[in-house]
C-alpha cells in the first residue's frame, strides 16, 4: 500500500514526544507496519530518511524562548522550513500554536529563491488563493506586531511514516540534529558552520533520536499499544529551544561573542 498524503497548509494534531535508543528505531518500524507506510520523501531517499531544515524567528530579546522558559501553556514558534541538503523551492513559512499538547499549524508556501519576497505585497497579490493568502498574512501580523528576526538555523534527518488506516496519524524519527546561529534568510545548512547538539548536555546517555507520535483529536489505539510495548516516558522537547541552550552554554564557556543575533548583550539569563 501508498500513501500521497501532504501536510496541508492547515493542521489540528496532537504531538506526543519520546527520547529513545537508536537501537530502538527498527523495532518499531517493524511493530508500525501493518498500520503505517513511509512518506513519499522517505521512499525517494536511498536510506530512508531525507532532510528537514528549519529556520527559527524570534524577536530581538527572546519572547518566544522566554515563554518557553517560563512554561507558559499557550505558545507559538514561527520557523521557515525546507528540504534536503541543498533544498530548493518551495519553502514554507510557518506558524505554530501550541497548548499543552495540542497543536495548529499554518503553513504558507512560498516559490521564490528569496524567501523575504514574502514581505513584497506586489510578490503576494493576485498569486494565492483564499487560504494561502490567509496564512501569509498571518505571518506578516506576526513579524511585524513582534519584530522577529532569524535566529537559528536547525538541520536533521527524518525517518517518516504516515497511517494508511486512520484520517491521519504519523510517526517520525528524528536524528543527527545539528543547528547554527544564523542572522539571515538563509535555509540552506551547507552555507552554515553547522554544529551537533544531539549531546550529553542535552540528551540522557544514547538516547539521542526523537521520536514523535502526531494524530488528530483520536490517537489511534495501535498508537497507544506502541507506546506501552515500548515503555516510552513521554517529554517536551523543542529542537529551536535546545538549539538555543546548546549555543549559550557553548557562548559562555568561551568567553567571546559568537554572532550578531544576540547583540551587545549574550542573551537572556534563564539561570
């Protein structure tokens, strides 16, 4: 069996996260057969996973990460995201809602080689439809209201799974995470002093690949076996936060200001 399904411009889902064993993927690739298929990145890759990048906004004093610091329930990220290791239009803007685990998603794609065409209304006017034009214009009250700026670059292979048995359910693993300061609108890793964070640090011992369950408002009941038969200890995990602390504790360490992104001041201080 094939699935062609796409992750639409709008998502409702939950997303439940595990740190798991790397040697734990092919067993549960095997237990999620009679339920999953891989996505179509994944069954055009020779090894079964591609590429994800995500660029990061904030504004200039790290709101977005302060809420996340101060546990605050309902949050958002805003993040460019593209694909592969030299990734080509289209890339996608998005905006990401989050309360406790339940998440919205608005993604607007955008054609252009220059991702900051967005702000050109000459660029968006007459070119979308209804709700496309919607979710652009939601990202441009965003990055006008708050001010944002790019601030991380982030970069990992996914191993992708979509149900054939239920509307949606998705299961994905993903591993050699890597980001980078960056102050621009450059999505591309390859151009970037890319560093690993998937670490001591941040990760407890081995357990270094993140593995996410995602369904809408009915978790499929072979999801809830999965999680049982594996004993998985659910966490809260942000790739831009970790990022974030990798890229502090690392600043601190030695001594010097690495980057324009947190200016004069190294950044706000969460201990």
């Amino acid at each position: 069996m094939s699935s062609n399904k796409v992750s639409p411009l709008f998502l409702e889902r939950y997303e439940m996260k595990y740190l798991i064993h790397k040697d734990l993927v092919a067993p549960i690739c095997a237990y999620i057969e009679p339920y999953c298929v891989e996505d179509a990145y994944a069954r055009n890759s020779p090894d079964g996973t591609y590429r994800v990048n995500s660029l990061y906004f904030d504004t200039r004093n790290f709101q977005f990460i302060n809420r996340k610091e101060q546990q605050i329930a309902s949050r958002f990220n805003i993040r460019l995201r593209s694909y592969g290791d030299n990734p080509v239009p289209p890339y996608f803007f998005e905006i990401k809602y989050k309360t406790q685990g339940f998440v919205r998603k608005f993604r607007y794609p955008i054609a252009s080689t220059n991702p900051e065409d967005i702000y050109n209304l000459d660029f968006l006017s007459g070119k979308i439809d209804d709700k496309r034009f919607k979710n652009a214009n939601l990202y441009l009250h965003l990055a006008y209201s708050y001010g944002i700026e790019p601030k991380f670059l982030t970069t990992y292979r996914r191993k992708a799974f979509l149900s054939f048995v239920d509307d949606y359910a998705r299961v994905t693993f993903d591993m050699d995470l890597k980001y980078a300061a960056e102050d621009t609108y450059n999505v591309n890793p390859a151009l970037a002093p890319m560093r690993n964070y998937d670490n001591e640090l941040l990760f407890d011992g081995q357990e270094n690949v993140i593995l996410e369950l995602k369904a809408t408002t009915q978790v499929p009941l072979w999801m809830l076996d999965l999680i049982k038969k594996f004993d998985l200890k659910r966490v809260g995990f942000s790739k831009y936060h970790s990022s974030y602390l990798d890229y502090v504790n690392d600043a601190r360490l030695h001594a010097t200001g690495r980057g324009a992104i947190f200016g004069d001041d190294l950044a706000i201080d969460f201990w």
